[in-house]
C-alpha cells in the first residue's frame, strides 16, 4: 500500500498531466513556442521568486544546494567527457554524449515531481537546482555543443543573459537578506504564488507534446552507455556530493538526489542543433526542433 500512495501521489500526477500532453500533441499541431514564452518569462520567474523569497529553508542551506548542484554538473561534465574520450568517440556524438548524460531533466519532469513527493520543500530546493543548471547549460553547455560545430562560444553564450531565472533568484535572495519580503498572504505574494503554480501543470504538458513530436530513430548502441551515465552513475555521484555537501535537512538532500537522478533533458539536443553544425547523429528532433520552441529557445533544463 504504501508504494501504490508514493505512485498516486508522486507520479500518477506527472504521468497524467504529461500523457495529456502526449494526446494534445497527436491530436493537433501544437505551436509551443508561446507556450515556452510564458512560461520561461512569466510563470518559471514568479515560481522560482516565490519559492527561494518563502522557504522555510537557512541562507546556509540554499547556499549548500547551489554549490552542490554545480558540483553535480561540472563533476559530470568531467567524468562523462573521460568515459567519453575512453570509448574513443569524436564529434560530433563526444559533445552529445556528454551534454545528455549530465544536464538531467530538472525544470519540465523534476520541479512538479519534487513538489508532489517532498511539498513545498522538495519545490524550493528543485527550483534553485533548476537556476544553478541553467546558468551552466547556457554558458559551459552552450561551449560544448558549439565546439563539435565550430561555433563561437563567447557569442553563443550571450543569450543567457536574456534568461530571466537567474535575476528572479537574486531578486528573491537579496528580498530576505534586506528582511523586505512580501507578507505571504498579501497581494503581491498571493499573485506571484498562484502565477507560479500555473508552471507545473504547463510545464508537464509541454513535456508531453515534446515526447508527441520526437522521432525516435536512433543510434541505440550509442544511448546504451548515455543511459547508464544518466540513470545509474548520475545518482550515485549526487548521492557522494549530498553527503560530502552534509545537508542538514534531509529532505532537501532526497529532493537534490532525486533531481540528480531524473532522466536527460531535451535541452542539449537543441543546443547541439543550435551550435553543432550540420551532422546528425542518434536521435533526431522532428520538423520544427520540438519541445522548446526552436533550437534558440531559452526554456531550461527540459
């Protein structure tokens, strides 16, 4: 009984609103570009403000998450371009391998699935790993996929700066150090609040029109060794950077294992088509780069 209450609760919700999202995708051509739109610069910013601004969580504690989350990454980065340059794969599959094992899908499928198994806290500490990933997916990120194309990484990576998840969180850290948060039951918080929670629920159907217009004719030999970097090595190190980090809440340290462990993201196939040049390997995106809203989309971590 108790795993089928964890199933119900934590992911019959996803699976749900996501496999709506599948249907809408077969049943109707879905532009998702306004979608990615609102969301990146509407509903993600008042989510991530309302969250890190209201958590129950100590400056020390959101502190330990970010430095944990970019350790997580780079320390990924590393090991999976070794195992990479080991196997002797060149580019452009070496970028691809390395970008899918390591960016995990922390925005789309972690947020809402954080927040159905750890409440509030599980969203707070999703939606700062969230941030921190973004700002290394559009710079260290942008670098890697631009190097199998030939691209410039210095102007590519310009374009975060146009991603307004980083300035809600420092609107939201600076808003408690000076002790000027919102009352939470005020107006301002209310509102913020409520266009927050609008995130999870579009965010879950945006995922599944991308699983709905995703051809999957790949490379499987190629996405054997990227699913065991993603789905067994990747929880193991978050597990060894949660207990090095000595997180004091324990739920916080499950929610940052848990966004470790999520599957990759789409995010790195846009960038590799982005900035990777001409030449195709493993899976394909379908007509129209699906799921972010062409490959210059900012929506993070999806």
């Amino acid at each position: 009984m108790a795993l089928l209450d964890i199933f119900l609760t934590a992911i019959f919700p996803i699976i749900a609103m996501a496999g709506a999202g599948v249907v809408l995708g077969r049943v109707k051509d879905v532009d998702i570009d306004p979608l990615n739109v609102v969301t990146v610069y509407l509903l993600l910013p008042a989510l991530i403000f309302h969250s890190i601004a209201t958590a129950t969580l100590a400056q020390s504690t959101l502190v330990r998450v970010g430095v944990a989350t970019a350790a997580y990454i780079v320390g990924m980065l590393v090991l999976t371009e070794v195992v990479g340059r080991i196997l002797g794969e060149s580019e452009p599959v070496l970028s691809a391998l390395v970008l899918v094992s390591t960016f995990p899908n922390s925005g789309n499928y972690g947020i809402p699935l954080s927040e159905f198994a750890f409440g509030d806290v599980g969203r707070s500490t999703a939606v700062l790993f969230l941030t921190v990933q973004a700002v290394l997916t559009y710079t260290v990120g942008v670098y890697i996929a631009s190097r199998s194309g030939g691209g410039s990484a210095l102007a590519n990576t310009k374009q975060m700066i146009k991603v307004p998840l980083v300035y809600a969180v420092v609107a939201a850290l600076v808003a408690r150090w000076a002790g000027v948060v919102p009352p939470t039951g005020g107006t301002a918080m209310v509102t913020l609040k409520l266009v927050g929670d609008a995130s999870i629920p579009l965010m879950l159907i945006i995922l599944g029109v991308q699983l709905a217009e995703t051809d999957y004719t790949a490379a499987f030999a190629r996405v054997g060794v990227v699913n065991v970097l993603k789905m067994a090595v990747a929880p193991l190190v978050g597990v060894g950077i949660a207990l090095l980090v000595g997180f004091e809440n324990q739920t916080v340290a499950r929610t940052f294992v848990l966004e470790c462990a999520t599957p990759a993201a789409i995010t790195p196939l846009l960038l590799l088509l982005e900035f990777g040049g001409s030449t195709r390997v493993g899976v394909a995106a379908s007509d129209g780069s699906p799921g972010e809203g062409g490959p210059a989309s900012p929506l993070p971590s999806t």
